[in-house]
C-alpha cells in the first residue's frame, strides 16, 4: 500500500512548511528515488543541553501529528541525553515505537566515545527520510547533524528553543 504522506511531504517542501531548511532540489530528488511503500523513517534529534521537557514535548506532539497516523511512520533518535532523552521517554508514555541508535556500548575512552558519537550521528541521518532537530543552536554535535541530513536530501526541520530575547 502507498503511504500518502511521502506526497505530503513533496507538497509541504513547495509550500514551505515544516521543511523550509531544507535543501529543496535533493530533498525533492531524494523523495522520488525511495520507495514509497514503507513508513517513513523520522530522526529526532536534539542539544544534550536541553533539559526542559516542555518546548521538546510541544514540538515533538506538533511534529508527529503532521505525520496523521503512527502506521505511516517510525521514530529514531540516538542514546544521549537532553532532548533524545526526552523524546525517548515521551514515545514510551504515549505507546509510540522508538528504535534507539547507538554506537557507545562499550567504548570508554573519549576518543572512543567521540567517534561513537559520530558514527550514531552519520547513522541517523542514513537511517532517515526526515529528520527534525531541536537545538539551542550551539551545540556543535546536532549542528553538524543539521548540516549533514540537509546536505544528502533529508526533509530537515529546525526547531530552536531556549533562546533567550533581548
């Protein structure tokens, strides 16, 4: 069975919606070449910083009900703290399945865990057909998980929290 959201999703890159980070052409590009037949596959991803619960929950809530019916899509989000962590407990209280990336069992060293960190990271965005980040704006890890899922065609969708106004 066609899942209908992939032509929502065309749709919503031309409207500008949830998608507007992304870069049109390969995202376009790369949603003609995937099978249309499947779930989508969603990364969230986030600061390890971000420990209010409230505006993670709010986007993720937001984000999700986009999607219309969990059949349609499945989650993915990594092993660390902040807002994966969040997200992984708020999909276990609301019965939605979560498979968690991780490359750091077993790695001790920083080095280790910071090239596990990065392999997590580059199997998320290969894992994803969407991916939504939600960030402070400064840590350097989800920025340049940003970077990447853009740069090879994902629907990416930026949302900032914690910022403070002047």
């Amino acid at each position: 069975m066609k899942n209908p959201i992939f032509e929502k999703l065309a749709d919503s890159i031309a409207e500008g919606n949830w998608f507007q980070q992304s870069l049109a052409v390969l995202a376009l590009e790369r949603l003609s070449e995937i099978e249309h037949d499947r779930p989508i596959n969603i990364a969230i991803v986030g600061d390890r910083t971000i420990k209010d619960v409230r505006p993670v929950m709010t986007h993720l809530v937001s984000f999700l009900k986009y999607f219309e019916d969990p059949e349609y899509y499945q989650v993915f989000t990594g092993d660390r703290d902040g807002v994966e962590s969040i997200v992984r407990k708020a999909c276990e209280v609301n019965k939605i399945s979560v498979k968690t990336v991780s490359q750091i069992d077993g790695k001790y060293t920083e080095v280790d865990r910071k090239d596990a960190e990065k392999e997590t990271n580059d199997q998320l965005v290969e894992l994803c057909d969407v991916m939504l980040v939600i960030t402070g704006g400064s840590d350097k890890s989800t920025v340049s998980m940003y970077n990447k899922a853009r740069s090879a065609g994902r629907l990416v969708s930026k949302r900032i929290v914690g910022a403070k106004k002047k």
